[in-house]
C-alpha cells in the first residue's frame, strides 16, 4: 500500500493526544532514515537536481553540556584532540562534496548556515578554518548566513571570526532568564552570562540577532515568563524562537520520567505570542516570530531547493533522497558515531549510505507539509503545476482542517488559522505517511 492511499490517522485522533507531538523541522523525520544499499555515488546524485538555490549546512556536534530537554545530535565537552581530528576530517569531506558538486556544472548556494551542537565551541583559528571550508564548498561570503552560539561561547574573539567570516545572522539558546527554571532542566546557566553574550553579539553587529526562548519549564509561570520575554526584548532581537518544553526519548528528561503540562504549555504560548505581536513581530510559523522585513539574498525555498550537508549529523536533501550519517541522543551511541565518522576517508564520503528514498508519494507529502506549516500557506495552484493534479486528488484528508477552525481558504492558498498555527506540530504528523510513521516508531523501540 503507497504512503498517499494507506489509512491515517484521524484528525480528531491527533488533536486528541496533545497539539505538543513533536517539532516538525522537515519531512521525513531522521529517525525513519535506514541503511541504503547500494550507497548513491554523490556526482550523478547531485547531477540531476535544480543547481542554482543550494543550501550549504555545516554540523559542529560539539558543546559544553547537554542540556535535559536536547534530542540533539551532539557531544557535551569533547576532548581538544577529538576536536582537531573531526576538523581535519571535515576537510577531507569538504574536498570530496565540492568534486562531487563540480561533476554536475554550474552551481550556486543561496544559504548558509553553520550549527550543533555549538560551533563557536571551537578556537578562533579553528573557525577561521572552518569559514574557509565553507567558501571551499561554494558558499560565498555575500550570501545570508546563520551560526549558533551559546552565552557560553559567545566571546569576543570568536564573534568577531564569526562576523569576518560572513555570518550575518547570530543565534543562541537562551531558553530563560531564570536561572532556577534551566537548572531544572540540567542547563546551569548563570543569567549574568546571557546578559554579556547579548551585549558581546550586538558589539559585533550582524544584522540578524536571533534568541531562542523556552515554555512549560518546571517551575515557569506566567509571572516569570514575563521576565524571560521582558529580557530578550531589550536586545530588540530581529527574530525570536518560542519553543514548547517537549520531554522526549533518550534525553536526561526522558530518562527521569519528567512530564511537561499541556495546560500550562497552552496559557504560556498564548502569552508569548501575544506579547510579541504586540512588541512589532509578525508570526512566521508556530516558533518563530520575525521584526522587520525578512533578510535579503537569493531566495531558497526549502520544499523545492536541495540542501548540502557536511560534518557528522548534518542532513542533506535532494529531491528524492534525504541522506546523512546515523543519527542517536544517547551518549554513547553519539559517540560511537563521531569516532566512526572521523576515520572516514575521501572514498568512505563518496556516496550516500545512510537516509530516505522519497518516491512521488513522499516528495508531494514532504512539499504539502512544510508548506502548510508556514505563514505562507499552501499554494494550491503552484500544487497543480507541480504535481499535475488537485491536491485533492492525493490528499483527501486537508478538507478536515477548516470544519475544526484550523485552515482557511483564501484564494488558492490555504493557510493554518491562528489555532492552526497552535497545533501545527500535531498537524504535522498527522499528514505523515503510515510508513514514515512506522519507521520512526521501530526507531524508538530499537
């Protein structure tokens, strides 16, 4: 049975659980990516895509804790020679993905964006290497690029590398201002250090500040949310991130059996997004919320354009395959692939091994999702170019969205209502194939 005609879920089902799933980046998830046999060569993989609004991401999966709430494919305090080997190996990866690319022509990148892990973990003279592997893959220095940080590690001279090297956009996790709410989640942050990051990135002046915050912490109210929001704003951050505390597998949350509260996640988003609204920012997704026009360059568009991914962890996407390293949240298993991964040779980074074959089904889920899912709707006509048919046709179930007040139409876009927006990482996985669904539920009971 294909993924478009096999049963799903209802939507009464889905909203029924928690409008809190899981955070919906982009489709498929990684947990449903498997061996691939045999591994795809990268030239002629790469020789058949659109080539002319490429996004360049680099993983460093390093950083100097682990906070409770992270599922994310990263490595708390590694040691300096684990480091320099990983930098040197990425090397040999850039060389091998550049030759691959240049096997297919004429290319262009119109992103970058370098993330973890924390990257600013890294030497000054380390990010100066890592900046030039960038420009040695293609990505020139004139085109939007983002780094993260953390208050940590958001030093100075780092920042000032971060800047030269052709970052225009900072982001840091800062979660809260509330230095007893990220002990409770195993981040021991002191608020004095958020407070200098903040005043050291806007010394160095990107012209993007984003700051990531948090909601439904243990022990967060809507007095203290206040606070937390209150701080950011007097950075006048260009973007804010609003994420929902998700208590997911596999993390030291997890692990201690810490639930989060629906109720108190609800009030709290409410409170967020209205305070930020009304501070100038328009809402461009379920977590982000953007002040002022959005940055300039060339246009990507992440449900039509292909990603280049280097470093261990990091994802790339062509159009009908999505491929990667393997990917764990334990310790261990994260480990155990970073010391594989940094003995691979040219010939090991030649091919994609490990990832998803999108067939037609896939490749339309994956552009209706991520579509829907933001501010700008879901084109209903650019579907029938695309695809050569009504989106009816595949995807019956999208006309269960407006009777529950979660879409409407306006034109031919159909956009998520504000209580759409609020659900959307419940919408997102009810739109995901039974096969998808079925992988990811094997990942989690391996």
């Amino acid at each position: 049975m294909s993924a478009t005609t096999a049963k799903s879920r209802s939507l009464d089902e889905a909203l029924a659980q928690t409008r809190y799933a899981s955070y919906v980046y982009a489709y498929p998830h990684k947990t449903a990516y498997r061996r691939i046999e045999p591994g795809a060569p990268l030239g002629p993989l790469w020789a058949g895509e659109r080539r002319d609004s490429l996004f360049a991401y680099v993983h460093i999966p390093f950083c100097e804790q682990r906070c409770g709430f992270c599922n994310l494919f990263t490595r708390p305090v590694p040691p300096e020679e684990l480091i320099a080997t990983y930098m040197r190996t990425l090397q040999r990866q850039t060389t091998v993905v550049r030759r691959a690319l240049d096997e297919g022509g004429a290319f262009t990148f119109a992103r970058a964006a370098i993330g973890g892990g924390t990257p600013t973990l890294l030497a000054p003279a380390q990010l100066e290497h890592l900046f030039a592997m960038v420009r040695e893959l293609g990505a020139s220095t004139g085109i939007p690029m983002s780094v993260e940080t953390s208050p940590e590690t958001a030093l100075p001279d780092r920042l000032a590398v971060v800047v030269a090297g052709g970052a225009d956009r900072i982001s840091m996790g800062v979660q809260s201002f509330i230095e007893s709410e990220c002990k409770a989640v195993n981040r021991p942050q002191q608020t004095a250090d958020v407070h200098r990051a903040l005043r050291s990135i806007r010394d160095a002046n990107p012209a993007t500040l984003n700051l990531d915050l948090m909601y439904g912490l243990p022990g967060q109210t809507p007095a203290t949310w206040q606070i937390t929001l209150t701080s950011a704003l007097e950075y006048a951050p260009e973007e804010v991130y609003l994420y929902p505390l998700y208590v997911r597998p596999l993390t030291t949350l997890g692990r201690k059996g810490a639930e989060a509260i629906d109720a108190d996640r609800v009030a709290l988003y409410e409170q967020g997004r209205a305070m930020l609204l009304e501070a100038g920012y328009r809402q461009v997704s379920l977590r982000m919320f953007r002040r002022g026009a959005s940055a300039p360059g060339p246009i990507y568009v992440c449900q039509d354009d292909g990603m280049v991914g280097l470093g261990c962890g990091a994802r790339s996407y062509t159009r009908g395959l999505h491929y990667s390293t393997e990917w764990a949240v334990g310790a261990r298993g994260v480990r155990d692939i970073i010391d594989r991964w940094v003995q691979r040779t040219e010939a090991d980074f030649a091919a994609a091994e490990y990832g998803f074959v999108l067939d037609a089904d896939e490749q339309r889920r994956r552009w209706v999702i991520l579509s829907l899912l933001s501010d700008e709707g879901l084109d209903l006509a650019a579907y029938r170019a695309k695809f050569g048919s009504s989106i009816d046709t595949h995807f019956p179930e999208l006309a269960e969205l407006a009777p529950h007040g979660l879409a409407e139409q306006r034109g031919d876009i159909l956009f998520l209502t504000h209580a759409g927006l609020a659900r959307a990482d419940a919408i997102g996985p009810w739109l995901y194939s039974s096969d998808v669904r079925t992988r990811m539920a094997e990942y989690e009971l391996a």
